[in-house]
C-alpha cells in the first residue's frame, strides 16, 4: 500500500483517523508500520498528505492527518474496453486505476461472451474494489467512473462522439496498416477490443463516428498488456 | 492462439504435422478451427508460416506446413528483474515473452521473499509453459533464455557489466530525480526492483556498475504493469 485511502467515515476528530479491517492488516502485517511511522494518506476524491501513526492496537490503528497536497494529474484518457473476461477485467481496472484512468467505458462486441456481463464483479461495489487497490497502488484519490455499455452499435453511434469530442480518436487494431502514433500526451479516446479484436463492422463503426485504426507491430499482445503498452505509448 | 508452435517431433512427414493435446484442445474449442482452414504457425526456434488444416478427427488435427517468412525481430533489451512473486511471474514471463524480451535475469534483492525462490515455477519446464504461451500470443518462435541469479550484489559486480556492455544501462526507480527517456530504440539493459523497490545500497550497487536511476512519474505501478509500461515507453 503506497497511499493510505481515507474516507471521512474513518475520522474520529478533525484531524485524526481509526484504520480498522483489510488497511489495518495490510499496513501491520505487509508495510510492517509501527508507531510514529508516517504513512502517505489522501482523502477520497480529495487531498493526499500524510498519517503520523499515533496508536497502534490489536485490531486498529490510529493517524494524525495533515493533508497539503493535490492528487496526481488525471490522465487525459477516455478507455472504451470491449468487456475482457472477468480475471483479466479485474486486473485491467487495477492498473488503469493506478496508472491515472478516470473514465472507463465497458462495451459489448461480437466476441464478447455473453456469460461475461452477468459476473458478479461488475457491480459497483466489487468494482470499486479493484479501483480502490489501484488508487492505493498510484497514491492518488480519484476514482474513475466506470460505465456499462450492453449496446455496440446504439452506442458508437449515438453515444461516443459526444464522449469523444474534441480528442483524438483512436482503435487499436492488429489487421491495419498505420502503426499507433506515440507521444501524443493530449486528450485521447482509445478503443480496446476483445481477444481475438474487433470484427470487420465493429471497427467500420467506428471508423464512420472518426476514430482511426492503428495497430502496435507485429505483435499481438494480451489485452491487459495492450492496455498498459498502448497507454505508456500514447502518454510517453 | 496467434500461432502454432510446433516442435521438429509434430512433424509425421517433411511437411505434415499432428497436433494432439492443449493445442489440440485449444484450436478446436477456441480457435474453433475446421478442416482447410489456415492457421499461422511456426517453428520452435526458427521460421513462421502458414499451416492448411487437412484432416480433423476427435482428438488430434493434421495440418500441410509452408514456413516461409522469418519470426520478428527481437527487442534488443535485457531484463533484470527481481524475482516477483511466482503468480505475478507467471504473467510478466508470458508478456515480456509475446513483447520479444529474450534475455531475462531473475535476481535477488533485499525485499524479495526467499520462499519466492522455493517456488516450483522456477524449475525449467514450468517457466518454459509460460514462454510458450507468450509465444504463441505474439506470434514469435524464438524461446528467451531466463536466468536465475541468487546473490545480488555479486551478480551485480561480477556479470552485469559484461553482460550490459555497449547497452543503455537503466534501473527503474521510484525515488529519482530524473525520468525515465523514451523513445531509445536500442540495446538497453533495464533493470527492476520488487514491490517496495530496491533499498538504496543495491541502486549504488547498480550505479557503480553504470546504471542511472530513472522515475516513471509521480504514481508508483505494479512490477508486472511497470515491466510493460518501461518496456513500451523505452521502445515507442
């Protein structure tokens, strides 16, 4: 845990938290903490700074808050993912979370199975789960926003271009010819298939709503490993 | 499956082949190929090509094998990596693999946990199922060669510098100055801590030895999303 994420129902006083349950044993029991440490902490969608351990018990501890900093910049990146499996669904969110995502679009396509949609993981409380893990990880306090999207085509066309507007838009697409830019470091729309890609019409769909298809050599990568490959790329 | 990657012993005539087993299993139920269908394949090691599905049968295929184009080029880097945790190495060996890492170093350092070493993943075989997936996902047939290095600092003064010698020497390294370039697009030796990161005395170790330490921003990553997140910033 590289940030100790704080929510105001943890305030005991203005200025002092009990850490109780999952934090409390990760902090003892993997960052080894002991009284008088100091911890970075943010607040949920707020400030980040830092916690004085003040108390340590069995089952709590306690911290002295100052908090004087801004989160970590947002990355200006809207990803639209056709829904991965949910093992990889989970460590996607962790690690987009963490390396500054906040808006994330999970989109139907073709070779999306259907079983995918009824998993248990995507209610918001179990997805909150891994995005609190990836604001841990990155030391920032912002959770992205998370949105469903059981309709391709209704939603390319009547949805994305008002989400994409003004940014560059792109699909990642192994049978393409122009290779994906690098450094672009602006706002970005990025469009991520299944495995085994998008079909023909899904990225003709695309193409008619402006987004350009490239692809990242000769390489086919893992979808979770495309997304961090593609996100380092654009933002290098 | 990108690719089939097939062994001299699959070979029943000079250009037929049978396929029994996983990937048997896998090109019918997720490949879901049938007869004259073609498939990329390649040989362990040496060409890529087409294979033609020629005959189909309840638990082997047989394909007529062209091989005609060479696999892709290597990445000209060579990882060093503290051991992760054997889940996580799982996953990094397999997409560093489809990436085309060919030389990788499994080191110790002062955060790894010793039982990591006792894991049964690090026998040759096991590590090799997850080079063979990484393979067969980036469409390459050229197995990287890992190596297992137990003692740090005399791994470090006594064969990094040979084996570093003419490359970009970097280790990653969250409390740096200096960023992390991007772009190089040559021979670099990357090296990268455990979770936590290395303590200061192994990156002087590592600067004695050349190695300049570079940060990646502000957010501190998973090592498996860091290892893709580096490896796709230095070749962008």
């Amino acid at each position: 845990m590289n940030l100790v994420l704080l929510e105001n129902k943890d305030f005991i006083d203005q200025s002092h938290v009990m850490i109780k349950g999952r934090r409390f044993k990760h902090l003892t029991l993997i960052n080894k903490v002991a009284k008088n440490d100091r911890m970075v902490c943010g607040l949920l969608n707020g400030k980040v700074g830092t916690g004085l351990i003040t108390k340590i018990s069995n089952n709590f501890l306690e911290m002295k808050i100052c908090f004087d900093n801004d989160p970590p910049e947002p990355l200006p990146l809207t990803l639209v993912l056709a829904l991965p499996r949910p093992k990889m669904l989970k460590r996607i969110i962790e690690s987009v979370t963490s390396l500054g995502v906040k808006k994330i679009y999970l989109v139907n396509s073709w070779r999306v199975e259907k079983s995918f949609w009824q998993s248990p993981l995507l209610c918001e409380d179990n997805l909150r789960k891994y995005m609190v893990l990836g604001l841990e990880q990155g030391r920032d306090t912002v959770l992205p926003k998370i949105y469903q999207k059981r309709f391709f085509t209704r939603f390319v066309k009547e949805e994305l271009a008002r989400i994409a507007k003004n940014s560059l838009c792109i699909t990642a697409h192994p049978k393409t010819k122009k290779i994906c830019p690098s450094g672009e470091n602006k706002k970005i729309t990025l469009v991520i298939g299944p495995e085994g890609g998008f079909i023909d019409i899904e990225v003709e769909t695309l193409e008619k709503q402006g987004f350009s298809s490239y692809h990242i050599g000769q390489r086919i990568l893992k979808v979770e490993t495309a997304v961090t490959y593609l996100i380092s790329r654009l933002y290098s």
